[in-house]
C-alpha cells in the first residue's frame, strides 16, 4: 500500500503589497504615443469583447513588435488630472469606483507572478484620460468551450491535467493573499501549446484589505433572498451562481475565504466528471436557493462508469460545511495528482476489494500465475452451473428490459401530456396522461406494476404522479367531450342547429344539405336542387324553414318537417356567401358579392332595402337575438354594424390584416367577435367599438366563430382543424383540440348551451358535449397574481398581486364583483376577518387597509411597517390582527389604533410567516436559518425554545385548523410538518425544486398545499408518501386558498386565478378503463404515440 507524499514546505502566508488607494494605487503610466496600434489599422475590427464599463482590444506593440491585448475603460469612465494624476496624487475620494476597482484588478493581476496567471505588462493613462493595462495574449479555447467539445468521460479526463494547473494557480494567489471569487471554466484559458491561464480577477478579495464590492455583493444577495419577481443577475458583481459557495449565495460575506474557492473548483471539477452543471435552474433565483440548500446528484448518478475515487474527491470540495472541505487548493491538487498516479486517494474510503485490487495491480506477475492454476481447478465446477444461472438470468434480463421499455413509454407520454397542458389542448393530454399510467410499473393498478422496479427506479413514482396530476389537470379543464361523430361523406361547408335544438344542417361539397335528428344522429333529409354550389343557410325562428344561398344568386328554401322545397329564386349576381333570418321570421339578410347586404321580405321573397357600405364582398352575416343590430364582414378586412330595420350604418371596425371569415354577436349584443384568414380572433364592444380583446395564438387561419348562448364563452375553428374555445370577457383561452382531420368550416352552438356542433373539410359533422367547467377570476388589466383569499361563506373570491388592486370575484361563476384600488405597490397578502366582515390586504408599501368586502368601503389603512409587509394574517376571534415583515418584526393590531398593542422581534432577519393558533393563544413565526419561534399571543413573551427545522431560510408557516400540526416551508425545497404539542418535526415532504412560497391547510386538516417557486402546487394528504396531485402553473405560484369545505382549490396561474375541485375518487382506478374514458372524450384513440379520430357514429 501506497502512503501520501510527505507534505512540501508550508505555504506563503505573506500578502502582496495591493492599496486600496492613495499614490500607490494612483501610479499610472502616461502612454507613450503611437507605441499601440491597431492590426490591419481598423480598431473595430480589434475589438475582442465589450462590456458594461470597457472593452478589451487586440493592438500591436511596436515597441517590442509583438500582439498583446490591451483592456480599457470606455471613454465615459475618462478621468481628469485632478482626479488622477501620474505623479500619483490621486485620492480614493476623487475618483469614481469603477475607476479604483479597475485599478485595482490591474494592480491585483500584475503582482501574481505565476505561469498558469496572465501577467500585465503595463499600466497608463491616455492623454484625453482613458485608463487601460496590456496583457499577454493567450490563443486557445475556454475550459467552457473545451468542455462542449468532448463526447465521451474519456475525453474529459483528458483535462484533469489542465484542472491541477487551476487549482495550483489559485494555490498561488491564496499564498499571495488573493481570494478569485469567481472561478468558473469561461475564466480559464487553454492554450494551443498545453498552457493552463486563469483570466478575470476583477472580483478577487485581498485579505486584509477593504472589499470595494462587498455593498453590491450584500444588496444582489439580499434582493435574490427576499425572491422579488424578475431579479436577474446581468451586470451584477455578485459572481456566477453555478459556481457560488453555500456561503456566499447567504451572503455571508465576512465568511468567504480560500475554502469558498475551493468550492468553485470543486464545481469545475464536477462539470468535467459528468458534462453537466452543479446545479440547474431557469432563473438566478433557483440556482441561488439550489446552492443554499447544497443538494446536488452525486457524479457517479451522471456518469457510472466515473472513478470511484474522483468522486470523493469531488464531493469533499463541495462540503457544505467549509471546515470538511479541502483547507486548500493545493490539497485538491494533490488529490488529483496522487490518483492521476494511482497513488492512494485520502479522501476515499476504500473497501477491502479496493485494497485487494490495488495489491494486485503492484503484483500482477504472481497474482496472473496463482489464477492461472486456480482458474484450472475451479473451471470444471463452473461450468456445471452456467446454463442453468444463464437461462434464469436471461428470463430476469427479458423482464427488467420489458419494465424498462414500459417505462421509457410511460415517460414519452408524460412529455407529450405535459406539452398538451401548457397549449390547453386538455382532451388530448388526458388521453396520453392515462397511457402514461397504464404503462408506468410504478402504478399499483397497472398491468405492469413491480415493486422491485419502483425500487430500482425511484424516478418511476414522481412519473406517476405527473401523471396522475396531468389526468386531473386535464379533467379539470376540458370544456368539451365528444358526444358523436357524423359521416356526410363529401366536404362539410356550413353548418347552422334550429332554434329549437331538434335538427342540425350542414352544406355539403356534393351541393346537397343534410338535416340529422341531432338527439339520434339519424338523417332526417337530404335536399337537393342547387345548380351550382351552396354556400350560407339559416333556420327561421320557428325552425319550420331552412332557408339556403349560394353560388349564382340561387336562394332556395325547405319545409323542415317534409323535407319539401317551399322557395326557389334567383338573386343579385354572384356567390351569396351567408343568409340569417331577423328575430321576428319576416324578414331575412343576403350577404351579397358586390359587397351590398340584401334585406328581403321573407313573406314575398321580395328584396325590398339594400345596406351599402362594403367595398368587397360580404362573407357573413350575424342578428343580434334583440333584431335591433346586424353584423357583417367582407374580404375588404372590415366588420361593420348596422341599425336594424333602417340599416343606419353604426360603426366600422378595423383591425383584421386579412379576409374576415366570419362574425358572431353575443345574445345580448353587447359584444361582436370576428375571425380572419390573419389567423386572429377579435372581439370589440358594439357600443363603443373599443377592443376587448385579440386573440392570437392561432397556427392557421381562423375560419368560424360562434358565442355560447350565455354569451360568456366564444368557439372558433380553423384551418388546421383545432376548435378553441375563449373567455369572452378576459380573453382567457380556455381550451384547444383537434377535432377534425382538416378545415373546421363551421361551428354553432345549440340554442341551450349544451352541445357544440363543428363542419369539417373531412366530411364529419362532430357533435361536442358542453361540460359546465370550472370558475377562472381574471380581468384585463390584471396582473401576476401574489395572494389569493376566500370568505369564510365560500361566496366571494379576494385576488391580489402586482397592480396593487384587489379585485373581489364571485366564487362561483368568476363574475368581477369590484376592485378596491389599495396601493401603487405590490399587494403580497390578503385575509378575511372570521366573519368575513373585513378583508385586510398588505403590501410592499408597508400599509395595511381594511376594507368591507360587501360595500367596497376602506374602512382603516396606516403605515404598519417600514419595510415590506410579507404576511397578514387575523387571530381566530377576529378581534387583533398580526403582520408580519421584512423589518424583522411582528406587529399585532387591535383595530382600534395606528400603533401597534405588541412588537414581537425575532432574532433571524425578515420575518416572512406568521400564524394563530386556532385556539388564539400561541403565535408562531418564520425567520431566516430555518427557525420557528412560539410566542404567547397576549404578552408576546416566547413560550417555548426556537425550533430550528430548516438550514435554509425559512418562507412561510400555518397551523392545521384542528391544531394538532404546523407545516412550515423554506427557500429550498422542504415542506416540513412538526407536531405542535411536542415540538417535534413529524416528517418532510418533499416535491418542489426552488422553493415554496405559500401554504395551505384544508378545514378538516387532512391536506395541505403547498405552492412552489417551480410553478407547482403540490397537494397533499398530511400522511401520503407523495402528493395526490400536483397542478401545473405557467409561473411561480405566490397565491393559493382551499375552499371553505376543503373540496376545492384556488390557484393563481400569472394573471389569472383557477378554481379546481378536488376530486380523488379515480386515483386508483385500472388505468385501462381511465385510458378507455379519456379516448372517449377526445372523440379519438391512441395509436402509437398519436391520437388517430374514431370512425364516424362512435
């Protein structure tokens, strides 16, 4: 056995000689003239790389004829001699700080003298006083870039060498003093000839002397912890947060030292084991709250086949703790030289094969001549054994293959799930969601079901419960299911539901018309007599008549019951495109090439009135239900509204950049909406012409529109075959899916609500089931949603956020009851009183208001806090009120007064979780480093030892309503429930990635939810294993609230609030039958990984 080298000679301690300021900082070298010029003579061409403050150029040394790199301070950071002289008499008062903190760099690299450092050659001034140094010019690639270009482990290993030249560098720079702060692989040059150069120490700390960067570094930290929406780190000094050490991401600042160093290398040294980051994450803030919670996957996870021993050197350096880290990065250099060397690895705990094995790589001769002679003795037993153990494992090997592959399906069809979700088309994710499940052998239920797998793969029961939670999702949200499909044989072009919902017609490309028993699916008749193509119909109000136009003027009509024609006319030439009866049957309208509106007595079939003002052809026509307004669009991209019976032109829209396909108005008229080949949706106010809304998120052109008879949901369908359906007040779309094989021509709703039907180029007539879906609360003008609250009756919905609004909903229909206008802040909390009687709402101004949710009425508002008010929340009987702030103070109000009856101060920062016992007598608070403190509501004395629970700091706390648990939440990912009378933590539950926000207890307190800063609200029964579900946001969910009756849960997705019913009856269920209900309900069947339209009548 191998023993470590004996240790070098102790390393220096002594510091370089780096002021801060005064002459020595301020010495610079006036430039020599035309000593630097340009290659080629063009200076952009020069230029390598333009930052926020300089720009660093490639020049030419005459002096010595040589290509060196020159970093300057661009012109606006030009200093005057009073500022900064050559003599050196320069203050540190004077002079901006970016121009002390590029001195600085300067001075800091020039004095680390070390072949892995680039070294400075000089330092000057210009004469109109632009600062620069030259340095030397390092050809090669990134680490970065270096590390992109291997495909294998093998190839990565290959620049272990290049790693030890690092860590010795840095060594160098820690004798020195000199702490970098920001390793990471773009700071590291490779040089053509095997040059290892470290580059960037513009954020590097000298012991001993003042940090000009700590005020930055400390207020980036702060504004990441405190998890503000939209916080980046472009332009920021606070480093790169893939290779941050614990202990800076806490902005501990004072504890940074050459072991946070060594964390970045370790980072760095993880990238090259696996190719992949320490750490993900979509935003700054997620890798923040990943570096301080420390949780990573270990590297042999990423690359089995890695060396044992590596990994342990890894891991070491990335110690939580930097006592357990490597003390220097010499150490870590050692390390990897002695495995480099096949020396022993200190930090590996090897086993007693790993001993045996290492023996035999330094006795290989005698150990290959001893198997030798023991193989021949052994080979004969062996061989009786094989086939036997061959064909068990060949039949195991068979089953884990076809676990896996079943797996691996599972898997696809949960990605595909989940994209279907994020585009609403719900029908199709529900199907894919249930394959998922069918197929998952972590499913109990399933025909695949393994313990032994789910052991072996305990990724397999996360992917079961996204399923589980896109099955629910999608049931949620699905609009429509398919009620039957209808063959005709030959295109569909127009299709129209009689008023009294008996009979559906529609246009076929053969120029005859169908009318089908719309309760049966049964053809009642098949009319004909059309020369030419038809192209509008319409039923008569009292659906006896089913009146038809078409190409070349031909205007025909048909007894409904007899199926006989009453009515065959020519009228004005040119293709009619659309025909629509008036309210009272007396009268109908022709939607007419020459871009006029025929205006007919349905009596007579006399045209008697025509309305001008089209300069193109008409393409549909719309009545309002009152007879008192017409709709029409044209090819000329107008929608135009006119006066019923005198045909008064009222007013033209604008807007559409294409043919106008279709037009609905809302029964009560109010609202009009029109489709364009511009692959829009619009919908504007008939009596103000002001836009509502536009909706675009259409892949082809929209060809058919139509309002629900509530007029609160609006259908359209398009070329590529997708029916949508659309709030028509928020332009909220609520529901895509594909229903056609091609063109959706037509649809229409039935006169009560209940059904859709759609036209198709395929020749189906689809026939949809109107679900009553679940109350969305969203208006224009409403933004990201940060607190959502319900009354205590379950009647009304609070919702808060950004715009500093509250905007009060009625729970169940989604109606906006009133906005009470509070701040031109944030509003981060909301709370009913008891008896519902008062809401009180708090912000990021510090105010708190207390409104009468009935009147509108502000009641109280006062300046609460200094600093931002995070959580509000009322004592049980209603009579005082706690907050909780930024401030590091809680702050308990009796209603009466502007001054609070009690300061409660815990110890830690911000306090960001406050709660009642539902008894009223206890107060618990969350703080930062994951502590809870339990306070006596009526004396705010403590009543108990803090409760650490978390090493992160903590984001929000309640307590059950039976008062038996607390749950508890931090910036990590930890949901933790601790027993209130004993104090003891009960469990964790753990699901979301980057924290979680908000929490919530059902009445009964049987779930909890819990909203994360990944988008998830987990739900949870307080003794699962794993949540129930988990619903899906486009954003961080800051605002979540249970129902009254715990049967339902509010969840703000951005913009908009989403009322879900818990219902967890099908959790459970043989997946075949959920597979079975899900294809039922798309109208179509799984095939593969596609979803293929069942056969017409089924």
């Amino acid at each position: 056995m191998r023993t470590p080298p004996d240790d070098p000679p102790p390393e220096r301690t002594d510091e370089p000689h780096l002021p801060e300021s005064g002459p020595d900082l301020f010495t610079v070298t006036p430039e020599c003239a035309h000593r630097y010029d340009y290659p080629g003579g063009d200076a952009a061409a020069a230029e390598l790389a333009r930052g926020g403050i300089g720009r660093i150029l490639l020049v030419h040394d005459r002096h010595l004829g040589r290509e060196i790199v020159l970093k300057e301070l661009l012109g606006e950071f030009a200093v005057s001699r009073d500022t900064l002289s050559v003599s050196g008499a320069g203050t540190a008062g004077t002079a901006p700080l970016t121009v002390i903190r590029f001195l600085r760099e300067a001075r800091v690299t020039g004095q680390l003298e070390h072949p892995s450092i680039v070294p400075v050659y000089e330092l000057g001034i210009r004469p109109d006083g632009t600062l620069y140094y030259t340095m030397k010019r390092v050809r090669g690639r990134t680490l970065t870039q270096a590390l992109r270009d291997c495909r294998t482990l093998t190839d990565r290993l290959h620049l272990l060498s290049h790693f030890t030249d690092l860590c010795q560098a840095i060594a160098y720079a820690h004798s020195r003093g000199v702490i970098h702060r920001d390793i990471k692989p773009d700071n590291v040059m490779l040089g053509e000839f095997g040059e290892t150069v470290v580059l960037d120490w513009g954020l590097a700390k000298v012991k001993g002397k003042k940090d000009i960067h700590r005020h930055e570094l400390s207020r980036d930290m702060q504004a990441l912890q405190n998890g503000r929406e939209g916080i980046t780190l472009d332009g920021a000094v606070v480093g790169t947060p893939f290779y941050m050490s614990p202990e800076q991401a806490q902005g501990h600042l004072d504890q940074l030292d050459e072991r946070s160093d060594v964390w970045a290398l370790g980072a760095v040294l993880y990238e090259i084991l696996t190719g992949h980051r320490l750490f993900g994450g979509e935003s700054p803030i997620q890798v923040i709250f990943a570096v301080m919670h420390g949780r990573f996957t270990p590297p042999r996870q990423l690359e089995p086949s890695l060396p044992a021993e590596l990994e342990s050197i890894c891991l070491k350096a990335l110690q939580r703790d930097p006592a357990d880290r490597y003390a220097s990065a010499r150490e870590l250099a050692r390390e990897i030289q002695s495995f480099q060397s096949g020396a022993r690895v200190i930090a590996h705990e090897y086993t007693s094969w790993q001993h045996l094995r290492r023996f035999a790589v330094k006795n290989k001769p005698a150990i290959i001549a001893a198997g030798v002679i023991l193989g021949v003795i052994l080979v004969a037993l062996v061989l009786l054994g094989i086939a036997n153990a061959r064909l068990r494992e060949a039949r195991a090997r068979e089953h884990r293959e076809h676990l896996l592959a079943n797996y691996h399906i599972a898997q696809g069809f949960n990605e595909k799930s989940a994209r279907l979700v994020q585009d609403r088309h719900y029908l199709a994710a529900r199907v894919f969601a249930a394959a998922s499940l069918l197929h998952n052998p972590a499913n109990p239920a399933g025909p695949f079901a393994s313990a032994a797998f789910t052991e072996s793969q305990p990724d397999s029961v996360r992917q079961r419960v996204i399923a589980c939670s896109r099955l629910f999702q999608a049931q949620a949200n699905a609009l429509l299911t398919h009620q039957r499909g209808i063959d005709a044989g030959t295109p569909l072009l127009a299709g129209s539901v009689s008023p009294d919902g008996r009979f559906v017609a529609a246009i076929g490309d053969d120029r005859t018309i169908r009318l089908w028993e719309l309760a049966t699916g049964q053809l009642a008749h098949t009319l004909t007599g059309f020369r030419r193509g038809p192209r509008g119909l319409a039923f008569s109000p009292d659906g006896r008549t089913l009146l038809v136009s078409g190409v070349a003027g031909e205007i025909r009509a048909w007894d409904t019951v007899s199926g006989l024609g009453t009515l065959a006319l020519t009228g004005p030439p040119g293709t009619i495109a659309d025909v629509e009866f008036a309210p009272d049957g007396r009268t109908f309208f022709t939607a007419e090439a020459s871009g006029a509106i025929g205006v007919w007595d349905a009596t007579t079939a006399r045209r008697r009135l025509v309305f001008i003002g089209h300069n193109a052809p008409v393409t549909h026509l719309a009545v309002a239900a009152n007879g008192r307004l017409l709709a029409s669009v044209s090819r000329d991209r107008t929608v135009r509204l006119w006066a019923l019976p005198d045909g008064r032109a009222r007013r033209v829209l604008t807007g559409h950049q294409g043919v106008v396909r279709s037009v609905a108005l809302s029964p009560d008229g109010a609202l009009v909406a029109s489709v364009s080949s511009d692959k829009t949706l619009r919908v504007w106010e008939t009596a103000t012409g002001r836009p509502v809304f536009t909706g675009e998120e259409f892949a082809d052109e929209v060809l058919a529109v139509a309002f629900a008879p509530d007029g609160r949901t609006v259908a359209a369908g398009t070329w590529d075959a997708t029916i949508s359906l659309w709030d028509a007040s928020s332009g909220t779309l609520r529901l895509q899916l594909a229903g056609h094989a091609h063109a959706i021509w037509d649809v229409a709703f039935t006169p009560d609500g209940h059904r859709l039907t759609t036209c198709g180029e395929d020749g189906r007539l689809q026939v949809w089931d109107v679900q009553p879906g679940q109350p969305v609360y969203t208006t224009p003008g409403q933004e990201y949603i940060w607190s959502i609250s319900l009354s205590p009756d379950g009647q009304t919905v609070a919702v808060a956020g950004n715009d500093g609004a509250v905007r009060l909903y009625a729970a169940a229909t989604g109606r906006l009851l009133r906005t009470l206008s509070a701040s031109r802040d944030i509003i981060s909390d909301t709370v009913f009183s008891p008896d519902g009687r008062i809401l009180a709402a708090a912000g990021y101004d510090g105010f708190i208001r207390l409104w009468d949710p009935q009147t509108g009425r502000l009641k109280r508002s006062w300046s609460a806090h200094k600093s931002l008010i995070q959580r509000v929340a009322f004592a049980p009987d209603g009579a005082s009120l706690a907050s909780a702030s930024s401030d590091g103070t809680v702050r308990i109000w009796d209603g009466t007064g502007d001054r609070p009856v009690r300061v409660i101060a815990p110890a830690n920062g911000p306090v960001r979780g406050v709660a009642f016992s539902p008894d009223g007598c206890l107060i618990v608070t969350a703080s930062d480093k994951g502590a809870l403190d339990f306070w006596d509501a009526r004396t705010g004395a403590t009543t108990a030892a803090r409760l650490a629970v978390s090493d992160a700091d903590l984001f929000s706390v309640v307590i059950a309503p039976d008062g038996r648990l607390l749950a508890a939440s931090d910036f990590a990912d930890r949901v933790v429930l601790v027993d209130l009378n004993s104090r003891r933590i009960v469990r964790n539950l753990a699901w979301q990635r980057g924290g979680v926000i908000r929490l919530a207890f059902t009445s009964d307190s049987r779930r909890l939810a819990a909203a994360g800063n990944d988008g998830d609200v987990a739900v949870w029964s307080v003794d699962g294993a794993t949540p129930d579900v988990v619903i899906g946001s486009r954003q961080s969910v800051t605002g979540i609230a249970f129902s009254p009756d715990g049967r339902a849960l509010v969840v703000g997705d951005v913009a908009t609030a989403r009322f879900y019913r818990l219902d967890f009856s099908w959790l459970g269920d043989p997946p075949r039958r959920l597979l079975r209900d899900a294809e039922a309900a798309a109208g179509a069947a799984l095939d593969g990984f596609d979803l293929e339209l069942r056969p017409a009548g089924r």
